[in-house]
C-alpha cells in the first residue's frame, strides 16, 4: 500500500473502533458512563477531546454544537464535561496511537531507507510544561525555584523514537520529567522488537546518551547504534579520525570485552563531535556518519512541530488524565498529517521539472489545519473519506520552498520564567 493508503485505511479503522461498544467499554472508568438517562455519553466525550481547539471550553462546546450537529451533543456546563472526561482511560487513545505505528509497518511496500539498506531511528527527549494542578502534582513531580521557593510548577518529560527516514513516532512516552532517559530508551527499542524493526535498523542518540553499559547492551542485543559521546571522555580525547577502541570486560560481572569504533567528525564551527557506534563496516565513512547524526535532527524538528503547530503544550483539561489524552492524540495527528504529506510530497516531486531552481514540498501547516477540522467531521459528521482525497488534492498544490542548510541557534531557556501556557488565557480564535 502506498502512504494514502495506508493514511485512508488507518482513519478508517479509528472510526470503526470508535463507534464499538465493546472497544470503547474496555477503556472507560469502571461505573462511569453507565446511566441511561445520562446527558453526556462516552462517544460525546471523544468527539469532544478530538473536536476540541485551544479556545475556551464554552467555546468548544458551543462550536460542537454547530459544527457537529448529528452527535446532539448536549447544553451542559464546563464542569461535567471536566468531569466526563475523566472516566475514560488514557490508554484509549494510546491504542490509537500504537494503531498508526503497527498499520504503517505492516502495509508499507516501499518504505524509505537511509543508502537503500538501512532503517534509521532517532532517540531524544523533550520536556513539556504542564498545567497546575494536584494531580499533575502528584504524578509528574512538583518543582520550584531556588531563588523563589513559593513558586511551583509541573513539567513532564516527553521520550520518542522517531524513524527519521519517513517522519513517523514509532514510540512515545509521558512521564516525570526526571525520569532516566536511558532506561526510556531501552522501552522504545523493544518496541522496535514488537514491531519487527530490530533488523538493519540504526538507532541514533544525542549526547547524554551513552554509556558503558548502554552500549553493552546495544552491543550484545546486536543493535546498530550511533551515539554522540562528550568531548571530555577518555575514548574521544583518544580519538585521532576513526579508530576502534576496547571496552574492557569484567570477570567478576561476567563481562567481556567490547569493541568500539569511535569516530571524530569536525564542524563548521570549528568544534569536533564524537560518536561512538557499533557500526564496524568500513564503507561507511566520516562523511555518511556526519550526514547519519544530522538526520536524528528530523526529531528536533518534530518536537517543534508538536509545540508550535499543534500547540501540544496548550492542554484543554488540567488533570494529569486529560494531558496523558491530548499526548497521545497529538502523536496520532502527527503520524496522520506526514502520511498524507509524504504522499503529497511525492506527487509534488514527480511533477518537478528538473530546470527548477528551487525545490518544493506540501505545506505541513495547511494540511494539519486541514486534517484537525476533517477528522472529527468524519468520525462524527456527515464527511466522506472522499474529502480526505480533497484536502490531499489541495496539499499538492499549496507548496512550501525546501530549503536546505537551514541553521538555526538553539535558545536555552530558564525553567518557568519561559511558561507561556496558562489555563487562564485561551484563544478566542
């Protein structure tokens, strides 16, 4: 199947299972939505949470209204849908979200691979400001700060594997934003495992990574890694280009020794990356190994993406229960929108004239506003999947110029002196 395809076929599911009693029974709060003569049913509150922008609840219940009119969704106050919404289970939409990763790997006939060969995933970790509240409290920790003890905020750390070939989240986690990033990584690589990925795959990691036994157990699972190392180890001060280096074993651990090829790429800016890897093929060189690492930068892109475009951090609900929904809603959409972008992009492709000066791509953001207003009109209204071939028609026709070699200095920021997302202060618009 090719990426529309697969991208039809996967809509089509989610409102198949959506629109099962027993699918959506198996994921509510026991003893919620159970009354007949209830106002609010589960399918309400879905169709809600999807439907949902980042305006005021009253707005969003007044605009379901319109817009959604074959659900009746009820006149009710902002409180019970507060409240609905917390008798359904997260994992919902998690079984969602594993549903886009499992069809795209089974259906996919002519995924992309980096040199024809490899399949290459990135591993990184980003944080995500959360609402306050005491169950976020609870859950993902509660911070403050030294020079102002009296204020209190929440963060959690987001984990994800990104196959950076096809811009696709093939794993995602939320949890407290002082969680070991290691031990997260070792949970998206078994789900590699599951998903039958383990093979000619290259898991490439940021610094912070790695580690003795990190790489050990890389080593001894037979994985390809990539893992960028600090200029102050021993193995990188020792590095002269491209060398392979000795990880002596331990006999009382019942370690051996492991061999390392660590490589020294030089930067623009003067500076020099050191990666460790498990790589040992000689025909890839410093110069496929610099352009390997730059890839996982396809994650970084992603982070922004989920930030800036879908606004991720803008939580309609404040409990730890609505933020682990939206999570996982905003990973499906995600996975959505770069089918139908790789698919228009393709198209795109096939119609350049080769004496173009400039190459083009389907605009990301005019098909993610697109597919946020169609999705729940098809799983809840009277659209047809024939509207989704429309906005696909449209995506191949609004472009956006490609513009390779794009730098950009990364701002640090100071913890929640930055927040810019705040309950109180929705869009009107």
């Amino acid at each position: 199947m090719d990426q529309l395809s697969i991208c039809k076929s996967i809509i089509e599911m989610i409102k198949k299972l959506l629109h099962s009693k027993d699918f959506l029974d198996a994921y509510r709060m026991p003893n919620r939505f159970v009354r007949s003569n209830g106002k609010l049913t589960m399918l309400h509150i879905i169709a809600y949470i999807l439907f949902t922008s980042k305006q005021s609840m009253y707005l969003n219940s007044s605009s379901i209204r319109q817009e959604l009119p074959k659900i009746k969704f009820p006149k009710v106050t902002k409180q019970a849908i507060s409240k609905a919404r917390q008798g359904i289970l997260p994992e919902l939409f998690q079984k969602l979200f594993y549903l886009s990763t499992e069809v795209f790997y089974k259906s996919i006939k002519k995924k992309k691979l980096w040199k024809d060969k490899y399949n290459v995933f990135a591993i990184d970790g980003s944080r995500i400001t959360l609402p306050n509240s005491i169950s976020n409290f609870e859950k993902y920790g509660e911070m403050f700060s030294l020079y102002n003890p009296k204020r209190r905020w929440t963060m959690a750390l987001c984990s994800t594997i990104y196959d950076v070939c096809n811009d696709f989240i093939s794993h995602g986690i939320l949890t407290r934003y002082l969680s070991g990033e290691r031990e997260l990584a070792l949970q998206h690589c078994e789900d590699l495992e599951r998903l039958g990925l383990f093979h000619n795959s290259i898991i490439v990691f940021d610094r912070g990574y790695y580690s003795e036994k990190m790489f050990r157990y890389f080593a001894d699972k037979g994985y390809l890694c990539v893992m960028r190392i600090r200029e102050g180890y021993k193995m990188a001060k020792s590095c002269t280009g491209d060398c392979i280096q000795i990880l002596p074993g331990n006999p009382k651990e019942g370690t051996e020794d492991v061999s390392v090829r660590v490589i020294a790429i030089p930067l623009d800016g003067g500076e020099t990356e050191y990666l460790a890897t498990s790589i040992y093929n000689k025909s890839l060189n410093r110069k496929d190994f610099k352009e390997l690492y730059f890839l996982r930068w396809g994650l970084e892109k992603k982070y922004g993406e989920l930030k800036n475009q879908f606004l991720l951090e803008e939580f309609s609900g404040a409990t730890s229960t609505s933020v682990e929904q939206e999570f996982f809603i905003n990973l499906l959409l995600s996975n959505i929108t770069a089918l139908l972008k790789s698919s228009a992009d393709e198209e795109i492709r096939k119609g350049a004239k080769k004496s173009n000066k400039y190459r083009y791509q389907a605009n990301r953001s005019f098909i993610i506003s697109r597919l946020k207003w169609f999705i729940p009109q098809f799983f809840f209204g009277n659209q047809t999947i024939e509207t989704l071939i429309d906005i696909y028609d449209d995506a191949c026709v609004r472009l956006s110029q490609i513009q390779p070699g794009r730098k950009n200095k990364r701002n640090k920021r100071k913890g929640d002196q930055e927040r810019k997302h705040f309950n109180n202060r929705k869009r009107v618009i």
